[in-house]
C-alpha cells in the first residue's frame, strides 16, 4: 500500500444490489441524492431466485413508470386449483379459488423472475441518474461517529471499500450451479476476501450520512453491529427443492397455480412462470436447527422424482431446465433494523422466511420503499431526521406479520410438518381454503397497515376526547373506505382539461413529493365553492405551510403537491373555476393542466366512481394528505386548513 | 475511382428511413429476410413533423410489440370541442363531439411526433434483427433488368449507392430551422449529390430482388420510373402554418382538440400534444398551382399572430417554441404504385395531402405494412409472386380515399376556400358536425376495406349462383358482425389454461403467419365436438394444406396458425379435450398452452362477449382466415375443410 488511499464523502452509500439495494437506489435516482451502491458480485442475477411479484410491488413500480415491463412480461396469476386424493387414492381437482381478490389492486399478483426485476431497476436507475452499481467491490471495516449521529450535515460513517481485480466468485448460470446463492451455501464473502487479498486490488475510504445494508442473510453490514441486531426466530427449518422447467406433461392444470396434496407421496406447489416455464416446489425433508442437508444427495434428478410421485397417475418430464435449487430457510426477524438512524438494514438482511409464498422479494424492496424517501427528505433538509425512527416502526412489524403468517401458511402446506417426502399426512381441504383466502390481503402486499407516529395522524376514534388544541387526528368518517395507514386506493378520475381517465395511483408518482388530495366535491353550489376558496386562499398565503416549507427558489408543488377531485359535471367546469394554487401559473409553461381531475363517466373506459368507492360524500368532499410512498396520513374535512399545516409542521422543516 | 467497385446482393433494398421504409424494415426484422434501408439524411427526424396516430396504428405497433410506447408517451385524443362567433361576434364553445367513435377499437387517437415512432421502430427493428439503417446513402443509378423480373430467385434490380463521407444536409433541430423538410423547401438530393461528389465518398453497386422507394413526396425512385408514375391530383394548393409550442394562455379548451371559426378572423385547429406542447394549424393563404409563397414573409411571429386573432377574446403566447413550419401540400396520388412488382413506391411518393386530419404518417406506414408481409412470403417461397399485385390494387384504392377525404375535410375546415387568413366566410356548424362525425371511421382508420383478390375471398352474396367447384366464397352469415376486407376486430378472450384474458388481436401478432380463427362453438354438444374433430383430423393429416405449405424441417405453424376460440364454460374444459392439432406438441417443450382460448367471464376484467359481438352462433361456431396483417380473407362454416384448403392453394406453394 504505498500509494495514497482515496478519501470521498458521500450521503447515501448502498452496500448490495439485489432488489432492496436497487430498490432504494432507485428512489435516490429520483430525488437527486448523492448515492453509491456496491457489491460484492460480478454481476446481476440471470435467472431462477425469486419470482413472485405483488400486486403492491407492480403498483409500486407503476409509480417508477415501468409497472408495464413486468405485467407485459410476467405471468399472471389468477386462479388456483387445489388437487386432493379422491376416494381410491387418486389426485383429482377438487376446487378453484380466485388468486387475487377482486378490486383489490389495479393489478394481480405476476411471476417473473428476479433478473428480470433487477434490470429493470438498473434500466430506471441509469434513465434518472448518474448512479451506478459498482461490482465487485467488498467492505472491509465500519466505523460510526456516536458523536455525530445526531448533527444533519455530518459524515458519521467511515467505511472502507475493497474493490477487486477480479471476479472471484462462482459463474451463476445454468442447471450445474443449482444451488448458487441458495441459502444452503455457507456466505462465501469471507472466502472473497481471503481470496482478494493476493490480488492487486485497491482500497479506499468513504464517509457516509447515511449506510444501507441490503446484503442479504449473510449481511456483513448487520454482522458488525454486533448480537443486538442478530436474527432471531423460530428453531425449526424446511427444506424445499425447487425446479425452473418447461414441462412435458398431461397435466392439465399444468399452467395454473396448483396445491397438490397426494395420498401416499407428499405435496408439492406449481408456478407457471413466463417463457413457457413452470417452477415446481416440492418439501423434500425436515431438519433440526443447525443441521444442514447433505448437498451431494439433491440433484434435479431428486426433485423430479418427487413432482412424479405426487402428480401420478399423471405423467411429468421436462428437457429444459432453467435453474433448481435447494432451501433450508429458518423464520427469522431481526432484533434491530436501525443504528442511531444512520445504518439500516433492509430485506434478507433482517427478514428470512420460505420463498413458497412469493412473499420475500416483494417484502425486502418494500423496506427501501419505505425507507427511500425519508432518507431523501432528511438530506435535502425538507425534513426533520425524526421521520427516519418510523422506519423500523413500521417495517419491523410487517417483517413480523410476514413470518407469522410464513409460518401458520408452511405449516398448512405440508400438513403435520412432514417427515420426508412419503409423509402421507395431509391437512383438511376446507382449512387450506380459508388459509389461502385469509392470506389474500397480505400476500397481495395490500394489507400493510402503519400506525399512528410522526407521519400518520391518529384517528379521532382512538382519541376522542383528550386532545389538545394543536393535535392533529385523522376523521376517518370522511372517507369511509379509505384506511388510515394503508395505501391509498385506486380508482379511476378524469383530466378535467382533456377528458383522459386515469386511475387515481397514476397521478401519485414516487418522485419524493407529499401530496394533499382535495376532493372538492360539488363546486357547482355556491357554499362549497365558498369552502373551496377559502381553503385556497389560505394554501397560496405567504405563510401558508406550503410556502413555508418550500425550498428556495422552487416551485411550489416541489415538496407538497396539491391535486383536487371534484364531482361536478365535467363538462360544467374549467379549470379556471377552482383557485388559481390548485393549477398554479408558471411564467414559461402558463397554467398547470395536470392538477384537476373530476369523478364523472369517461368516453371510452366507464365511470370510476371514486367518491363512491372512497366513501366521501359527493357534495361536501374531504382531504387526504398521502405521503411519498402513497400511504394514507391523514383525512379530514375539505377546508380543515389549520389540522393540514399542523400535520405538516410535525416534522416539516421551515425553509427560508 | 482506382479501387474495383464493390457490388453485393441483397433480398430487399429500401430507400428513405421515414415511417414508411422504417414499417418495411421492421417487417423483414421479424420475417428474417436479408435486408438493407438507406437514407440520405445524417439523423432520424428530432421532433415536429407528422404526429396523428390512428387506433389503426396503433393496433399495428401493438402487433410488433410496442404499441404500449406510443400509448403512455402520447397525448390521447378523447374529445373535440367546437368553438364559433356568438351574436356579438365573441367565439364561444358550441359543441363537445367524442373524438373517436367508442368500441371501433381498443386505442383511441393519439398524437405523438414523428421523431419518437422512428425511435420505436429502430429499437423495434435492432431488437429483432442485425438490420440498420445505412445513413448519409444516396441512390445514383437504377438499373431494371425486364428479362428476370418474373423469376423467383433472380435480382433484376441494379442499383449503385454513394455513401456521403459527411453530412451536407442542414442541422433539424431549432426553431430556426421551421422549413427544413417542409414541403415548400425544394427537393434537396440533386444538391447533396452535387456537393458530395467533391469528396472522397464511396460508391458500391447493390443487386436486389425487390426496391422499394419510401423516400417521400420528391422521391427519387419515383422519378427513376418516369412519367408513368407521376402524381396527379388535385391544382388547387393550400398553405398552413404550424406552430408547436407550450402555450400561455387563458383560453379553458388549449388541452383538447378544437376547431375554431372566428367572425373575422378566420379558423384554426388545436391538437394538444405530449409533453406540455400544443400544435396550432392555421390556414395563412392560397396560392394557384406552381405558385410558391414567399418563405421570407412567414415566421413563428406571422403564425401566432394569426393564433392570437382567431381566439381573441382570449390571450395566448408562448416562451417555448418546440418546432414550426409552413405547409404548401397538393393532393396528388401516384399514377402507378408498382414495376413488375419488383420496384415498389410507398407514402409519401405515391400521395400527397394537407397534414391537418393526421392521416399522413398512418396512411404511408399503412402502405408498407400492407406490403411487408407479402414480399417476405414470396422471398421465402411460401406464396406465389402473384400476390405481389395485391398492394397496388389496395393501398391506390386508399390513397384516392384519402385525397377524397382530405378534399372535404380542407374545404368543410376553412369554408369557402380562404383567400387569406382575414377571410371571413365559415361553413355552417351542422356540416362540419356531419362530415367529421363521417370521417370518424376513415381518421381512425379501422374503416380500410381491401376488395376481393387471390388473398381476399369474394363473398357469396356478390357471386350467389355461377360459382365452379372449386371456387372460394366468404360466407358472412357465419359471423355477422366481421367484415370480409376490414381488419379482424378484438374482443376480449381468455386462455383456456392459465384463465388470462387477452384481446384477440394481442394473439394476431405481426410475424409473417396467417391464421386460421376456429370458433369451435359448444363442443360440450356432441354433434359439435364431432364436427370439430373431424377438421382435427382433416387439419392434422400429412395431405393437409397445413402440411403441404408447412417448409420442410419447420414446425407445423410455421406458415399458417390455428387458433381456436370455443364457448364452452372454461372450467368444463382442457385443452385435452380439443384435438392435438389445435394445441400441437413439441418433443422439447410439451404440448401449446397457447392456442386455445374462451369466451368465457374473467375474474377480474369482465366478460368480452366475443361470439355476440362477432355475431357467431355460440353452438355452431365458425371459422375466419385472418391474413398476416390481420385482415379477414375468409368466413365459413367451422368444418368447411375444403374451402380453406382451396382458398391457400390458390396462392400458397407446395413445400416437399
């Protein structure tokens, strides 16, 4: 080391790009932080992992603008057959659920695989910023400045980076490699680093605001914060075989999601997927914590065996198989996601669970979804960094709920946990059936609930007397079907200026920005356009929260975005009928034509009925403050100004 | 010239890069033919230009897999408001129309500039196939060889190319630049080849079996033909200022559609567009044949104001200018579309027109894609040359009715002709209504009818008694609801497997195959089922037209697809219940899952109703022969095998 080590600072800095590292950086490239992000491998993920994709995770793609490349290319999921031994021992149908639950989400729960997912992060990353993963590079040691955690401006993190001269870790594609970057290899990031050190590689120093670790179940991250960010768990683990093919087969239900229970030979999952592939999962055995499976006995081979014996009398081979593995998960959370609010750790890194769900990739970009955003806020200096306290809040509980409901669904799954594959013990079909649908809400991602905190009022119900003058509370009466604390749902409106519908998700893009819905209800009577404009007036005030927390120099939709619904005709109204702060003037461009929309019957897509389907009352409206990550603050009546400004105020900084 | 002459062979040499040759190219990416585009220009087009994209066209870049593009970056024309002189003189709103007809397809009209359709067909193109466009290529000589023209595997075509070693045309972008290929700028190549011949440019010699000229209204391989394939038309010429700005104004309808007729100031149209900008067209004056405006007299100062006295009471102005330009157009179609159909003349130089309807830029891609598939299939000896004479016989006949429309349509727009811009005669607001309520099916042009040929049966009802054994007659009464001609129209359908719905004509995609439409009907009826498995086996037999056409060592829906739509209830149903031949299997990939669909309710986007609206009887079915570029060529009774075999006989070669 003779040479000079290189020093940088930074304010973000990502160590792994699996989808929670890409997912948060992804939300860097959209609010212009400046953001490293590493990892240890040569490149992304070209097939088999992870799969299943949410209906929340393609809204939040949506939201990124490139949902489309995942719903044009994912299978879609939209039933299920549960297949069960008739009378004589044979696997016949005996029924037909629907996947996803109807008006749940714009979109159905989708499968395709992770590099897939990954790609299309790298694509929207690379479109929006100058950030780029940095491969093969590996941190060596870790650093955090206690003395200056609490100070915004400061660089409490020092970390140093090796990068290396090559790449040493294993090639990943093809049926050989089976069980690469299964959780059943032990983590090899040691075996890099030793390897690396001969090597003419380089090092160098960052100093960062702010450290993600999204290095998976082995984090080295999580690893030197010590035993108080260990993850703990349930002691039992599964083994499940998996296999990627294009099966031949006369099967008939081959192409759609399947729960197969045999009599004598066990039970096993289908997946069709996209390219004409269909994963299989099958449990092969049981083992005790701590115990690992012997490698060399688990070839495809073994799987297949295992699919055959289940689907009998039906016949299954394959010719092409695309990727196979082996996993041993144990259900684990961490005890910690966050040091002082600089270092978190996201995904695998504090959650593992069995993939048989479709739940842990979605899970995992979720946390940076949650995440991402507040970190912005607080390095731009819009917001204070007590919001970042919300995450491990909010995330640590859905972590839990995810392992519970991991566990209770596993456990259905195979029945009495079963010894091997010949356990011939299954569970009663009518309690699979009410477990499935009961786990509709959650494994379509939909179902997350945040409670009350910094960021989400409280509702009046649970506070109904005792408060103070200045305490903002949620009315949830307002919108009877809106839910505080959950995403904000969709349902179509129209453009006032040009007719075109949109689904309400569209217009809430994650680009950072708060926004106020104002759903301004009839406009056409005089007392609700009085309420109107007065709620305008006060908005365009120089000392409104608007203006008060908006950053020099920008414009005034730039942190809060005000977007109003009506439910007057369309074709009665311009929009130069609502106060000028709802389409606000700007000397290049003239007035905003995107701000307006209107509950009314479109010319070629039907009637959303959003007042209807939110519950507001069509005369009188609401507001909505929906948050960044498009879920439900606060709701309120329309012209409730003061409850708005002291939500704000909570945790909004005065910009001057 | 000291170095030898390099002189190759090549399948298909297109001249011109614009819409019409990039459609031509994209077809040979996805039929795999040997391929070369040149143009003479040094970039693709950057932004003005055409924009209007008809559903039509839409439909068409949906079958190549890109539609999608267009559909979120465009700006959607859903309404067009109509706006004339109140008593006082004052303009003011008179009528909302919808601006196209509802359920005529599943895309509405949409504006999008010419600059982004060419990026979509490069990427489309490079995404299929190794062909690109040559730059800076101009044309010197052309050589027809009349001896070899009738023979398949000749090259009659010899033409020599000079490659540019810079680029002598004029930087595009920038206001500045407002005429650059506008039409009132003369024909530049002349020039371009004067100015290069200086330089050390490289000349090669090509061979081609088919040319065709995609190279615009002053098209060089028109002029190669000589005067029999001049543009004759109409005398009278028309000058419009256009104008793409991002408007400032008060005036409530900028961001729909509208056709403006002002008491004393003349008329205008604004087209709201992507991106924040709005095109305005004005009609600034007349001039007689031959004439030439003065180009010195007009700027983007002379269009706005013209703008500004048109809307008036309203106030509009602009800071950004995106592109402007000055339009002299007449209506001329081309006296002949073809040379021994080995030399083919596509767009613009075989028709010209006013820019306002946004047919332009459809109509020419229309005539390529009409033509693309049939020089792909005779290249690959699949079909007979003599389809070939079909695109003159089609696409003359649409290009006359485009002339036709567009006669009306700039005469209804501006009155009695205007003789300036303060001309104040406007035609009465019924006819306008009338005419543009007429014109919806030609403007989204859905409404393209090819007449009877080799590859469109004559229908029974044209030919009722004398016909030969042997001859193919449509039967309409089978399907009531399709027109023999017209493009097939899309319903919803689900996949019998996986319950996914699709629009049919997500199926019908755009690679080179026809198909054959099997409206199985009720084949839970026994009489029905029989009846379809006896076409099974008439279709799988080794004597079967599919196996005749079928080339050797391809799989049998290499050429011709069967596809089946049946209405049995979904879940009463396999795809093992159809024949093989309807779900084909495959040694290494299984049986199709792909090929039988349902019309049946989805679980989650209703019901496509697709026999009703069809007009097909839901017991009895049909069977429909779709073409390549989904036009219907035939309707008849499920079963009639003999009819569908005489109809691909009549053109399709025997492969052995």
């Amino acid at each position: 080391m003779s040479n000079p080590v290189e020093v940088s600072c930074v304010d973000v800095l990502i160590v792994g790009a699996g989808p929670a590292g890409l997912m948060l950086a992804n939300w860097m490239s959209r609010t212009g932080i400046k953001t490293r992000i590493v990892d240890k491998r040569g490149t992304k993920i070209f097939n088999g992992q992870a799969d299943g994709l949410q209906s929340r995770t393609l809204e939040i793609f949506d939201s990124f603008g490139f949902a489309y490349r995942a719903w044009q290319e994912s299978n879609h999921m939209l039933e299920m057959c549960l297949w069960n031994p008739d009378d004589n021992g044979l696997i016949q149908r005996t029924d037909r659920l629907i996947d996803t639950i109807q008006n749940l989400s714009r979109f159905q729960q989708a499968v395709l695989h992770q590099g897939r997912i990954e790609r299309f992060f790298l694509d929207s990353i690379a479109e929006h910023s100058k950030i780029r993963v940095e491969r093969l590079v590996i941190p060596e040691t870790l650093e955090l400045d206690e003395s200056k955690v609490a100070l915004d401006n400061e660089y409490p993190i020092r970390i140093s980076l090796r990068h290396l001269a090559e790449d040493p870790a294993p090639a990943q594609s093809g049926v050989e490699n089976g069980l690469f970057r299964s959780n059943i290899t032990e983590d090899d990031t040691e075996g890099i680093l030793e390897t690396s050190k001969a090597k003419e590689d380089r090092t160098e120093i960052v100093n960062a605001k702010y450290l993600i670790g999204c290095d998976g179940a082995h984090s080295w991250v999580r690893k030197q914060l010590g035993d108080d960010f260990a993850l703990v768990g349930e002691a039992t683990d599964y083994v499940w075989g998996v296999l990627d093919i294009i099966p031949i087969t006369d099967f008939p239900d081959i192409r759609t999601r399947c729960a197969i229970h045999s009599q004598e030979s066990g039970s096993m999952m289908i997946i069709p997927r996209e390219n004409k592939l269909t994963r299989l999962y099958i449990q092969l055995k049981e083992v005790s914590t701590g115990g690992r499976i012997d490698r060399s006995t688990i070839s495809p081979a073994t799987i297949l065996k295992g699919a055959q014996k289940v689907l009998a009398p039906y016949k299954i081979e394959y010719k092409y198989c695309d990727w196979w593995t082996v996993y041993q998960i144990g259900q684990r959370v961490g005890k910690g996601f966050s040091k002082h609010d600089r270092i978190f750790l996201a995904g695998d890194a504090v959650h593992t669970h069995s993939p048989k769900a479709g739940q842990g990739m979605n899970v995992s970009m979720q946390d940076t979804y949650n995440l991402g955003w507040k970190i912005a806020q607080v390095v731009k200096g819009e917001a204070d960094r007590s919001i970042l306290q919300t995450y491990e809040a909010e995330r640590r509980k859905v972590a839990r709920d995810l392992i519970d409901f991991d566990h209770k669904f596993s456990r259905l799954f195979s029945g009495k946990p079963a010894k091997d594959i010949l356990d011939t013990e299954g569970i009663s079909l009518a309690e699979f059936k009410k477990a499935f649908a009961d786990g509709n809400m959650f494994t379509s991602g939909v179902g997350v609930k945040y409670s009350g905190s910094q960021i989400v009022a409280v509702s009046d119900e649970d506070h109904p007397s005792d408060k103070a003058d200045n305490e903002v509370t949620s009315k949830g009466q307002f919108a009877s079907k809106v839910v505080l604390g959950m995403r904000m749902p969709s349902f179509k409106v129209l453009n006032q200026s040009d007719a075109r519908p949109w689904h309400l998700q569209e217009r809430l893009k994650s680009d950072g920005r708060w926004r106020i819905l104002i759903f301004a209800g009839n406009i056409k009577r005089s007392t609700q356009l009085a309420r109107v404009n007065k709620l305008g007036k006060q908005l365009a005030s120089p000392t409104s929260f608007l203006s008060r927390f908006r950053p020099v120099g920008k414009p005034i939709d730039s942190v809060i975005e005000v977007l109003s619904i009506h439910s007057s005709p369309r074709t009665d109204c311009t929009i130069f009928d609502f106060p000028d702060i709802f389409h606000p003037y700007n000397d290049e461009v003239g007035w905003d034509y995107w701000k307006i929309f209107v509950d009314d019957e479109s010319y070629h897509e039907g009637h959303g009925e959003a007042y209807k389907n939110y519950g507001i009352d069509v005369e009188t409206g609401c507001a909505i403050i929906v948050r960044p990550d498009q879920y439900v603050s606060w709701i309120g009546a329309v012209d409730d100004y003061q409850q708005m400004d002291s939500f704000f105020s909570r945790f909004m900084k005065v910009q001057s």
